[in-house]
C-alpha cells in the first residue's frame, strides 16, 4: 500500500501553471506558465519568495542543469531566457526559434544544452559560452519533450507526429523512430537504470520500449485524457504520471502495476483541471495544473 497526504498548497499564479523544475539549491522551486514571470517558492516553509523575472509570452519549460549557477526558461515566442544566480540577472537571451519552446535539457558531459520547439528543431547550445552550435531537424512539426539516457549516449525526442526519435548524442544522428502511439508523445523518461524509455501520448496511453533493443514492452492504457508528463522516483522502483484528466497515478517501474490514483473521485483534495507537470522532491511529489495552484504531496511507500 502507498499512503498520500496533501501538505501544502502554493497559490499565487493568476493564470494556469505549465511546468516547474527543482533548483540546484535543496528546498527551491521554480514554476512557470501563462503568468507574467517566473516564481520561486520555498519548499522548507512552503512559501512565496519572489517572482525571478519578467516575461513577455507564456513559459512552457524550466531547467537548471546541475553542476551550473544557470537557470533556462523556454517562452511561447521561442525565446530562452537565461538567468545567472551568480549575477543576479538575466543574461543575453538564447535567440534561435520563432515558435514555442516546450523542453529544455542538458548533456552534462558534453556541456551543452538541448530547446526543443515547435518548429520541429531542436537547438543545441553551449553550456559554457551559451553560443549556438548546431540544429537537429528532427520532424516535420512539433517536439513536446526530451528525454537523455542515464548514460548520456542516447536522446529521445517526442514529436507531434505520433513518434519517438532516438539519437545519438555524440554526433545526433538518428538511431531509431519509434511507432506506437495513435497521437501526439506528450512525455517521456527513461527509466534511472536506463533499460526502458517511458511515453505518455495524448492519446492517453502509456508505453514502455526497451532502451537497447527499442521493442514495445508494455503497452498501458493509463488515463482517460492526455499524459502529460511522466517521472520516474529517484530512488524506489515507481514512477508517476500526470494527465489532462485531472489525475495523478503511481506505477511499478518493475511490475508496471498501477499503485496509487491521486484525483478528486477517490476522495484526495486534488486539482480540478489538467495537470500538466509533476517532479519529485524525494518522496514528496510536487504537481502544477491548469487551476493556478502548486500542490506538495507527501507520498509514503512504507505502508
């Protein structure tokens, strides 16, 4: 048995939260999404601290690559914003795409970050220099999300298209398309022993691929609407997902049972609209959703 308990709430936004991502810093949260700003929050007194900066079109990603003193946002306009905790400030914009960013991530070992648009590019930058290297045409439309391999050998992009596109990191070349999901890949995640990539597709199924040999090992029919985001514990064997229809389940990441449904019709004090992101903070697991509120759920697997 898993036991939740909802034990705070952060409210705040005045218009529905897009995404969120954990600071570099213990006990920091950051959250974007159709607002005029990017908010940080304390997790220690589940308190506002302070909007970090302006901006001037929707936020749709957050991303602090670990081991940097930068904190990446990508806007509806195609814009990334970069701030510098060091400096206190933003720095020059990372200037590529004209139309949405939906996903930002790092390849620590290359020092080097990945925007993924709705262009259908995704534009690879310089950790360092935050100079443009080069651009990967990966679909004719939209790329909703990226996931990096543990070993940091493979990238996999989820397309609008219905597929998923894996590529090798060390020269972006395109290993592999994967077929399977009847509408667009929401989410993805590989799991942290990198055996399987995990997908959430707007057509509300869940699959899981093998990370070598790329075949459907399970395919899950897990929410009713859209998953939106997929995210794996950091420690135990279960990962969460967050969906369009205003739930949040929890699942063996080796049986692939379902564990856990966290939603208004089975009692829990939860979100009344899509939730669009979820990010573990240990074993709590914080949400975001359409309805403008932050929820921090404790979530004990000890039962």
């Amino acid at each position: 048995m898993i036991s939740v308990k909802k034990i705070a709430e952060l409210n705040g936004h005045g218009n529905p939260v897009f995404t969120l991502e954990l600071s570099q810093k213990p006990g920091i949260l950051f959250t974007g999404g159709n607002d005029k700003g990017l908010v940080e929050w304390s997790l220690k007194n589940y308190a506002f601290i302070k909007v970090m900066f302006p901006v001037n079109a929707s936020i749709y990603a957050i991303h602090c690559p670990a081991g940097y003193p930068l904190l990446f946002t990508g806007l509806r306009n195609g814009d990334v914003l970069a701030f510098d905790f060091i400096k206190q400030a933003l720095v020059s914009p990372l200037k590529h795409h004209k139309k949405p960013v939906f996903d930002i991530k790092s390849v620590n070992n290359k020092q080097e970050l990945l925007a993924a648009s709705e262009d259908g590019t995704v534009s690879v930058w310089s950790l360092k220099t935050l100079e443009l290297l080069h651009t990967i045409d990966v679909s004719d439309d939209t790329i909703r999300c990226i996931s990096i391999s543990p070993d940091e050998k493979r990238v996999a992009f989820g397309c609008r298209g219905n597929e998923i596109k894996i590529y090798d990191l060390e020269d972006y070349t395109l290993v592999k398309t994967l077929h399977g999901h009847t509408m667009s890949v929401f989410s993805l995640q590989y799991s942290y022993d990198g055996n399987y990539l995990v997908s959430g597709g707007r057509d509300a199924q869940v699959k899981v691929w093998d990370a070598l040999s790329y075949d459907l090992v399970h395919n899950i029919p897990a929410h009713l609407f859209a998953v939106n985001c997929i995210a794996f514990h950091p420690v135990l064997p279960y990962f969460a997902t967050a969906s369009m229809d205003k739930s949040i389940k929890i699942w063996g990441s080796d049986d692939f049972k379902l564990y856990k449904v966290i939603s208004r019709e089975k009692g829990y004090e939860s979100h009344a609209l899509s939730i669009n992101k979820i990010a573990w903070n240990g074993d709590q697991l914080i949400s975001v959703s359409d309805d403008k509120r932050i929820i921090v759920w404790d979530i004990d697997f000890s039962d």
